[in-house]
C-alpha cells in the first residue's frame, strides 16, 4: 500500500474516532438520564428500553473499533 492510501486510511480512522466519542457521549447521556429515574420507572417498559438502547449503543462502538483493527491490519 502506499503512503497516499496509507494517510486515506488514517483519516478514516480519525473519523472512526470521532464517531466513537459521540457514541459515549450519547451513552453516557442515556446511562445518566437513566440512573436519574426512580427505581419504579427504570423497571417500566421506557426503562427496559433504555437499557436496550444502551447496549445497542456499547455493540455499536464495539463494531467501530473491530472496523479500526481491521483498518490497522490493511495499513500494515
């Protein structure tokens, strides 16, 4: 591979980074608004479905970084 696709990959990577950040931002935005709740409601069905949308969010940024190993062993 050559320097030129090299730095493209690079980029993509920042970029990956980028999106992993407002992946924990939106995450951690859910975790707190979910911890905030009384217990009552975290059992409720908007509860369940914030903890769904929590580890959605965790598979999420798990997939991101597989996609920047992979983009690491392209670049080797």
């Amino acid at each position: 591979m050559n320097k030129d696709r090299r730095k493209q990959l690079e980029d993509v990577k920042d970029s990956l980074d980028e999106i992993i950040a407002s992946l924990n931002d939106i995450k951690d935005e859910e975790q707190d608004a979910y911890d905030n709740m009384p217990e009552s409601l975290q059992s409720s069905d908007n509860g369940s479905r914030m903890t769904d949308a929590i580890d959605a969010i965790d598979g999420a940024i798990s997939s991101v970084e597989e996609a920047q190993r992979h983009i690491d062993e392209a670049a080797a």
